[in-house]
C-alpha cells in the first residue's frame, strides 16, 4: 500500500520563519493563503489589480504584484488558472525567483507539458489538493481536511520533499491524508479523473437520466430532485463509508436495481470510452487541443458552456435550490 501521511508524520520545521507567497487568490488562491496563515505561516500574497486583489487585500493580506511577491518568497505557489500561467510565468515569476527558493503548483498540467521550464537554481514541487478549494478552506475550518498529492520535479536544495510535505500539512491536507506522486502520474489522474468521472462523466450521467425522465413525460422537477438533487446524498454515503455503506443505507430494491441495472449503463463499451480518453491524456492530445482553444480565444468552449447553460435543467434547478433555504452556494 501506498504510504500515507498524518500530521503526526510530517515535520514543519523546513517552513518555519519561511515566506510564502501565493501567487492568484480564486478557488485554490484564497484557501492556501488563509489556511497557511492561521498555520502561522508568514503569507505575502501576489495579483494583478482588480477583484481578486481587493478581495485579498478586505482578508487582511499584504497583497504585492507578482513580481514583487516572486521577489519576497522563499516559496513561490502558482495559482493562476493553467491556461493563464505561461504567460505570467514568463513576464513576472521566471527572472524573480530567488535561488534556492521553491517554485509550487497545485496541478502538474503546464510543467508536465513543457509550457513552463522552471529555472536549474530552484526546487519544484506540487502540491495538489483532491478537492475544490472552497471546500480546502471550509473543511480547515472545520478541523478537517481535504486530501492532497505532493510531488516533486527538481530537488536543488535537498529539502524540496520536506517542504511540499510541510506545505500540505499547513493547508490542512495532512489531516486527511497525504500521499507522494509524480508530476505526471498528478497530470493525468487528476485530467482523467475530472474528465471521465468527476465532473465529464458525471453531468453527463445526470443530464442522460434528466431527459430520459422528461423525454418519457415525467414532470422536470421529479427528474431534478431524482438525478441531481439526491445524487449528494448518495455520494455522501460513499464519501463516509464507500460503495458499501452507500449499499447499507439503501433499500434492498435499490441495490438489486443497482447490481442488475448499473452496469448495463456503464458497461465495456463506456470503459473503453474512459481507455480512449485516457490515451488522448497521456499522449498530449487534450493538452495540445485545450492550449490551441486558448490561444483562438475560445471559441468552442465558449459556445458549449453558452448551450449547457440553456438546458432545460438549469432553470428547474434554479428554481428549486431557490425553495431549499438550506441548499447553500459556497461560492462568493
Ligand atoms: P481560479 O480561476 O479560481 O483563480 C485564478 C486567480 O488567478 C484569480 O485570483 C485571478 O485574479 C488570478 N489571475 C488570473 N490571471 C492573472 C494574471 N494575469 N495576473 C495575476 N493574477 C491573475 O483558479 P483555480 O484556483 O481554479 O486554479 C489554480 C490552480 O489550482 C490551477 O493550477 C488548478 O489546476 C489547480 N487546482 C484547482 C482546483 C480547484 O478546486 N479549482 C483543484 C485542484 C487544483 P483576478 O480576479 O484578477 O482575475
Ligand atoms: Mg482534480
Ligand atoms: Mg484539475
């Protein structure tokens, strides 16, 4: 089995007295910094003007232009969106960063595909949480944790893997569990898994079920509260005690339905699928075909994410989470 890391097995001492800085304050941005610092971290935080700077700035931040928090940093966390962090790489972090300081990420993505070349004078490493950063943050808060994946690219210093262990448990993964990977076994797992499962699989199974339901007249809000709504419950019990435990709490129907139903929905047919996609991962395809989408301005991602927008279970569901007081959006 994969070694796995505690709080208790993980020494802070390479961090201490360190400065941090994290570079871009959205989804990951905002948790790493503000779950550091109660860590008692000493973080500087980088940006461009506009809305993330004065929103890091009401935290209480001491917020630099990258550059000048590059200058400061005796760790460096990139937490632009990948699309975006060549560029800034190039004309802000690259000729900043101090010798023997650390260069971070929290995905593997642009060093994995060549799109950033770090520097011989630096250690590199990942560290990348398994969840969405609003929840890094709100489950810290709760003395929790999200899980992450360290790895390390370049060891100059010698300290590299101290530190991006140091890193994990300060943002609160190592109450969780911490693991090591490579920046590329990090690359295409995290790729495939938010393609085909996480998120690719799973609006598509929902949206499937949806119109499967209204296609055969049934009311749009049944098929909402059955497809999308429950699925949190359901995912719930697997996220405390896995597929069994999900399978205990069900009715004996449910889970007959399950056995004989699931995977003629999910057969061998799909599982190829999911080998077909992986492929494309593994030999740059996605990543060639994403980087050109960037740089035409993305013209289909735009026009899919427009035409997502407009299915019919967007405004049912708006309308229902709007009745559920309880139904909170994380998201500020
Ligand atoms: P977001 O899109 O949420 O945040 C982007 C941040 O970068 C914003 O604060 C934005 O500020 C800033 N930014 C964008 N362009 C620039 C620029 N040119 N100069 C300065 N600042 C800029 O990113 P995510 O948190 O989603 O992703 C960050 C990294 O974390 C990625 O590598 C991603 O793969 C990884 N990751 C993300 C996860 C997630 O939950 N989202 C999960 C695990 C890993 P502004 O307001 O000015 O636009
Ligand atoms: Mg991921
Ligand atoms: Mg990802």
């Amino acid at each position: 089995m994969a070694k796995v890391y505690y709080d208790k097995d993980i020494n802070t001492e390479s961090l201490q007295g360190k400065t941090v800085a994290i570079i871009g304050y959205g989804s990951q941005g905002h948790a790493h910094a503000q779950n550091l610092r109660d860590s008692g971290q000493n973080v500087i935080v980088g940006l461009r003007q506009g809305k993330s700077f004065d929103r890091a700035k009401e935290d209480g931040f001491d917020v630099r232009s990258v550059a000048e928090a590059v200058k400061e940093a005796d760790v460096t966390m990139v937490l632009l969106p990948d699309e975006g962090q060549p560029a800034v790489y190039e004309n802000e972090i690259r000729d900043n960063l101090k010798a023997n300081s650390a260069l971070a990420f929290a995905h593997g993505f642009n060093v994995h595909f060549n799109q950033i070349v770090p520097p011989e004078n630096v250690d590199v490493f990942l560290v990348a949480p398994k969840g969405p950063g609003h929840l890094v943050r709100r489950t810290y808060q709760e003395e929790a944790g999200v899980p992450a994946l360290y790895g390390v690219f370049q060891d100059v210093t010698g300290a590299a893997t101290d530190v991006a262990k140091a890193y994990a448990r300060g943002i609160g993964a190592a109450r969780a569990g911490v693991l090591e990977t490579s920046f590329q076994e990090e690359t295409e797992t995290d790729l495939f898994g938010e393609q085909a499962v996480l998120c690719g699989g799973l609006t598509s199974l929902v949206k499937a079920g949806f119109e499967t339901l209204t296609d055969a007249g049934y009311q749009p809000e049944v098929a909402y509260f059955e497809c999308l709504h429950e699925l949190k419950l359901i995912v719930d019990l697997m996220y405390e005690g896995g597929l069994e435990n999900m399978r205990y709490s069900i009715s004996d129907t449910a889970q007959w339905g399950d056995f004989v139903s699931g995977p003629r929905v999910i057969n061998d047919e799909t599982k190829a699928r999911m080998s077909e996609v992986l492929k494309e991962i593994q030999n740059g395809e996605f990543a060639k075909g994403w980087i050109l989408e960037n740089k035409a301005g993305r013209p289909q991602y735009n026009a899919i994410n427009n035409s997502e927008y407009k299915h019919p279970i967007t405004a049912v569901g708006q309308e229902l989470r709007e009745l559920m007081p309880f139904v909170q959006n994380p998201i500020r």
